[in-house]
C-alpha cells in the first residue's frame, strides 16, 4: 500500500488542475448562460410588451375607423333622404301652387261654398303634410333681396321702397331646412 504522505505525482496534479479549470469553466459558461437567459427573458418580454401596445394601438385606430365609418354612412344615409325628399316635394309645390291660384279665384256665390270649402280642406291638409315634413316658405315681402333664397323676374322702379328690398314675391319659394328647394320669385325694387 502507498503511504499517505506520499507526494502527489506532479503528472496527476495537472490533471487534477485541469478538471478543475473544466469544471470552473463550466460554471463560469453555466452562470454567463444563465445571465444570458436572463437577458433574453427582459428582451423577450420587453418585445412582447412592444407588440401587445402595438396591437392595441392597431385595435383602437381600427375600432376609431369603423365608428367614423358608421357615423360617415349614417350622415351620407340622412342626406340621400333629405336629396330624396326634396326631390319629391319639388314635384308637388306646382299643385300647391294651383291650390292657391284656385282659392284666391274662388266664386262668390253660395252654390260653391261646399266646393270651396273642400278645396280649401285639401290646401290646408297639404300644408299641414308639407310642414311636417320640414318644408318653409320663403316670401320676405319688404326685406332685401337675395339672390340665395329670390329669384329676380323684374327690377322696378318704387318710390315706397328701399333699393334692392323685395316690392312683391310673385311665386312663393320653398326650403327644406338649409336647402332652398325652389327660390321664390320676386320684383326688386331699383
């Protein structure tokens, strides 16, 4: 047997150094690793927190895109109803035209009072139908004219008024809210 006190063999030692250096070395990779990982842990989550605020921000301008759309075909929807409307009523403002010529020419005697109250009946349920509907009558006898909502058939000269103000509306004009539907047709004093 060999003794303990026997030196180690110097062939032997360098192994042992050299298992040693491995085995510290490994430690060293394994802690550089787990740094790394550690790392790469903060770095992955730091991308992913990029990315879940970059979907966010793409969910909301998304979801900003569709109200405004909504809101852009409710508003184009309101105003195809509005053209529409117009469209119609300019059709009928002749008939109330030729209700109104009727009654102001309406006969005396008593054999048409019925048929004169009738068409009076039929004009005031007209107006009542086209006041619901938003239609106003444009007629500023007086005012001064313009050339948004009259339509100059004469200028005239007149003593009894302003240059430029409204002598007589011959047609009455109509507007649905903002839009002038048909101008009213006006003398206009010089």
């Amino acid at each position: 047997m060999k003794k303990r006190n026997e030196s180690i063999d110097p062939e032997d030692q360098e192994l042992t150094e050299d298992v040693v250096d491995e085995q510290d070395s490994e430690d060293e990779a394994a802690r550089a690793e787990t740094e790394s990982s550690e790392e790469t842990a903060e770095q992955a989550i730091e991308r992913l927190q990029a990315e879940a605020e970059e979907y966010l921000d793409g969910w909301q301008r998304a979801r900003a895109e569709f109200a405004n759309y909504k809101k852009r075909i409710e508003r184009e929807r309101e105003q195809s109803r509005e053209r529409i409307t117009g469209e119609l009523i300019t059709r009928y403002l002749g008939v109330m035209d030729d209700l109104e010529r009727a009654l102001s020419r309406s006969p005396e005697n008593d054999a048409c009072e019925e048929w004169v109250a009738g068409v009076e009946l039929i004009y005031t349920k007209f107006r009542t139908i086209l006041e619901a509907e938003g239609v106003e009558t444009i007629e500023e006898e007086g005012l001064r004219f313009d050339p948004n909502i009259h339509e100059a058939i004469s200028y005239e000269e007149s003593e009894e008024h302003e240059e430029g103000s409204v002598i007589e509306v011959t047609q009455r004009g109509y507007k649905l809210a903002d839009r002038v539907l048909r101008p009213a047709m006006v003398r206009v004093a010089k």
